[in-house]
C-alpha cells in the first residue's frame, strides 16, 4: 500500500486575511498576561509626552510582551524580536508589529521599577485565580521551602511570605534579562545576512541550480 502524506504547501498565499486569534490556543498563558495587564493604571510609565518622532508602542503591549517571554524563559531582547515573528503567541500579543531590541531594552531600564511592580502583581493576580504556574514562575507557594535557600533575603515565619518569595523571583527575572542584553546575545536561529539573501531571491522559483543543497 502506498504511503499517505499530508500535503505540506509553503508556496500557495491565503486567499482571505489570516486571524490570529484562531491561531493561538485558547489556554496559552498569553491571553492572561494581556487581560492582567489591560487592568493596570500604566500611567506613571515613561512615555515621549512632546509626541516627536516615530509612533511609539503602548506601554499596555511593551510590558505583556516582556512579561510573556520573561515568565517563558526568554530574556535576551534580540531573542524578543526575533519571536515577535517567530513566535504565534508573541505575534498576536504583538498584533503582528515588531519593536526592535533597543526599544524594548531602553523600556525595562528607563520604567525598571513600575515593570518589576506590574509583573509582581500579574503573578498575585494568577495567584488569586489558583493558578500553579505563569510560565516557568511557581506562584502556588509549594516551593517556598525548597526555594528559601535560594532567595535567603526572604523571613518566611511572617506573613505576606509568598508575596516576598514572587518579588525575588521577579527581580531574578529581571536581572537575567538585563544580563542577557549586556551580553548582546546572538540570534541562535538567524542566518548570516548573506545566506539569508540567497534564500531570498530563491523564494517562490525552487533551490534548482542552488549547489550548497545539493
């Protein structure tokens, strides 16, 4: 019997708009972060007041996004920007723009305390709706004790203990993305800029003739 393949077309456009919302699961994480963050008062966010220059991004949109990826593991902003293409789930947070990772760097560092305040209360907020997780933050406080050695800033005997706990692992975070953008982390997934261009005036007529494919 012959085999049966699904049919895998890179090559025919949609023919309707797509719609990401269709896209995205309705149980990813990412829906919780944008509607915690459509809560807040983001007043007190550095924003350019004069209105000079380019369009900015919403301080609502800037912080889901580095919420999102920071409570996914992903704290290089070059890693940031390169999902906001790569990533279903950051593309719809992002309604398909892209703010580069200078932007997105300058927004932790000029609002670094209202960021840190917001993602403390986007992690008490899944608390009180008994969520276990956000992403790979445990807010259950099942980890307080296995954790105390790790965060030893921390008096656990009083109260508001888990509050303490979730702050430290916020600034951890925090810490980790700053670090990782210190390090100007390189886009592990990108191709060098001369290949990429290969591939794209290949795009659409096949690789026929392209030797490095065989």
């Amino acid at each position: 019997m012959a085999e049966r393949f699904v049919t895998v077309d890179r090559m025919t456009p949609m023919l309707l708009p797509e719609d990401l919302r269709d896209w995205v699961e309705e149980n990813d994480l990412v829906h919780f972060v944008i509607e915690a963050v459509e809560r807040m008062d983001l007043r007190g966010f550095r924003v350019n007041v004069r209105g000079t220059g380019d369009a900015q991004y919403p301080p609502s949109m800037m912080l889901s996004l580095l919420i999102y990826c920071y409570a996914n593991g992903i704290f290089s902003s070059r890693r940031i920007e390169a999902a906001t293409r790569r990533d279903v789930a950051v593309r719809y947070l992002c309604a398909k723009t892209h703010p580069d990772h200078d932007t997105m760097c300058r927004f932790r560092r000029e609002n670094f305390a209202a960021v840190a305040d917001c993602f403390l209360k986007v992690l008490e907020l899944a608390r009180e709706m008994k969520l276990l997780k956000v992403g790979v933050v445990s807010v259950d406080g099942t980890k307080i004790r296995a954790n105390a050695s790790k965060h030893r800033n921390v008096t656990y005997e009083r109260a508001g203990e888990l509050v303490e706990l979730l702050r430290a692992d916020v600034a951890d975070l925090l810490k980790k993305a700053e670090e990782a953008d210190r390090r100007e982390e390189a886009d592990r997934g990108k191709l060098p800029e001369e290949i990429g261009l290969i591939f794209l005036r290949k795009r659409g007529r096949g690789f026929g003739g392209f030797s490095c494919l065989g």
